[in-house]
C-alpha cells in the first residue's frame, strides 16, 4: 500500500455515545475537542463502557465475546470497541484531512496506552489495560489502524482482489489474531495460521453483508476486476439494482470466504479447547454464507437482514455442542 504522510494533531475524537437502537449520525466533519476526564460521567469505568459499546454497535461480536474464557472477555470487549471507534471514522467524518487528524489521534493513544500513560477517554483506558497484560497485542492493533486508514483511499472500488484479501486481513484478520493473544495461545502456529483463515473468511463475509449500505454511500468492497468479470455495469451495481451478474460475483466471493473457512476449521479443530475459543467468528461466517446461499446469493434480499436467532444456535452449536 502507498506510504501515508502522517497528520500530526492532538485532535480527538468525541467517544461513542452508548445509546441502543442505531449507529451515530454523520458529524460531517464537525470540529473535534480532546475530550478530558469531565467529559465523561463520574465513575466511568472503561470495562463497561467498552462492553456496552460493543453490545449496542457489534452485537455479533458482542455475542461472539460471551462464548470466549472469562478472563478474555474484558481485553476483547475494549479491543473491539477500539475496532469500532476506527471503522465509523469514514462514516462520520466527510472531510479527509479531518479523517487523517484522526487515526493520527489514534495512533498516538495506541502509544500513550502502551506505555500505560492513556489519553482521557474510555476505550484508551481499556487499550492500557489490555497493553499492559498482553503486549505482543500491539503489532495486530497497529495493523488495524493502518488498514482503516487505508479503507480512506477506496473511490467507488478497490480494483483487485489482493486488495480486499489484504483488507480483510488486515481489519477482521486482525482482530482474531488478537483473540489468539487473549485466550493464551499465541504460542501455538496453528492457532494463528487457523486465524489468518478464519479472519480472511470474517473480512469477505463482512464486506458482503455491507455492500446495500456501503453502495448507498457511493463505494463498495467488491473489487472491480471482479464485477467487471462477470459483466457487472458501475450503473448497475451504483443504482442498487439487482442483475443476475452481480448475483455470480456475489457467489464467486462467497465461495472463496467458504474456502478459508474450511481450512480454518480444519486447522481448529485439532486445537486445544481454550485455543479453538479464539475463532468463535467462524460461526457467523457459517451462519451467514448459508443464508447467502439460500436466497439465490441476492446481497439485497431482506431475509439476509435479522440472523439473530440463527447465529445464537450456530454459536451454541460449534462452541458448547462441538457440532459443525
């Protein structure tokens, strides 16, 4: 990827508001304060806060935590609302030098934290926490900021596939690697070799599933030498009909995420327990892509909207029953 210049600010952005029911509105660039410790109630306690965050904007994910060991839980709850504060930075944010501004602020609360000095704000303090315990976390944080930041530069699609696999990677990837870390088996390869599948699959699929939104805001992960090979029309794909193109470009992803998730599966499932833990996200890759399958690879079709009740089983399932 192209080497960003950095954007030195001690502009930070205003903590997520942990309220249910939907996701922030766009600020439109709005001018950021640093927040300090009046901002927030008394007594805020970042552990709640993170777990509240997560629960209210990543319910799977939320989900996904409560199947992990106890003593995980509290490092994955802060790390994903970490994920979340960086990946609603292209959504809130219209203007890009304030978008740099920024994940630069991130940046440089993920090495204040590190060093166990945290900016005042919640999901840094949980980002010490986590640091503090677990410091061979740092490099998959790392990634992840420098993969949202590069999400900035996407004008309508990412051309090629090797884009997206490394996206995907990066972001999702990324983030079950870090469950490796928290569950204690970063020691083991195969723990990390079956996150580097299990994560492309959990990238691919959350790329699918966001396609209706993220092509009402004008872009989409599904990369242009794959829309083009099937035929797909920009007129098209940018209007949000539905052709029978799109629908085998659709099934073409879906069907390489089904791929890593296989060899993910098959690498996990000769882990020790604790270690096999770490890839709860398989389940919604399951739980998704069948449901994909079902309905004809239609990314637009409502019955692709509320999977709830059929994640829940598939999480009880592969994490409580072993089944597959």
């Amino acid at each position: 990827f192209a080497q960003k210049t950095r954007v030195v600010s001690r502009m930070a952005p205003e903590p997520t508001k942990v309220a249910p029911g939907r996701l922030p509105a766009p600020a439109n660039a709005a001018p950021v304060q640093l927040p300090d410790k009046g901002s927030f109630p008394p007594n805020t306690n970042s552990s709640e806060y993170c777990v509240e965050m997560v629960r209210n904007f990543d319910h799977e994910r939320y989900l996904c935590n409560l199947f992990l060991p106890p003593p995980a839980r509290p490092t994955m709850f802060a790390v994903h609302a970490f994920n979340l504060e960086l990946a609603r930075v292209r959504e809130v944010v219209s203007e890009p030098t304030i978008r740099r501004m920024r994940f630069q602020w991130w940046r440089d609360t993920l090495e204040s934290s590190s060093r166990g000095r945290p900016s005042a704000n919640p999901v840094a303090e949980g980002l010490a926490n986590v640091l503090a315990a677990r410091p061979l976390m740092r490099p998959w944080l790392d990634r992840l900021i420098v993969m949202r930041e590069v999400d900035l530069d996407i004008v309508q699609q990412p051309e090629t596939m090797s884009w997206v696999d490394d996206y995907a990677a990066g972001t999702a990837g990324s983030l079950v690697h870090c469950a490796v870390e928290a569950v204690d088996a970063g020691s083991l390869d195969a723990a990390h070799e079956a996150a580097r599948h299990i994560g492309r699959a959990h990238g691919l699929v959350t790329a699918l599933r966001g396609t209706p939104f993220h092509l009402a805001q004008g872009y989409t992960y599904l990369p242009r030498a794959l829309t083009a090979a099937h035929g797909v029309l920009p007129r098209d794909l940018f209007n949000g009909r539905r052709v029978p193109a799109l629908d085998a470009a659709v099934g073409e992803l879906a069907e390489s995420a089904r791929q890593s998730l296989r060899e993910g599966d098959a690498i996990a499932s000769k882990l020790p327990a604790h270690a096999r833990a770490a890839v709860v996200p398989a389940a919604v890759c399951g739980t998704y892509l069948a449901a994909l399958a079902s309905v004809g690879n239609n990314l637009f079709d409502p019955r692709l909207q509320n999977l709830r009740m059929r994640l829940l089983f598939s999480l009880v399932a592969r994490n409580i029953l072993r089944l597959r």
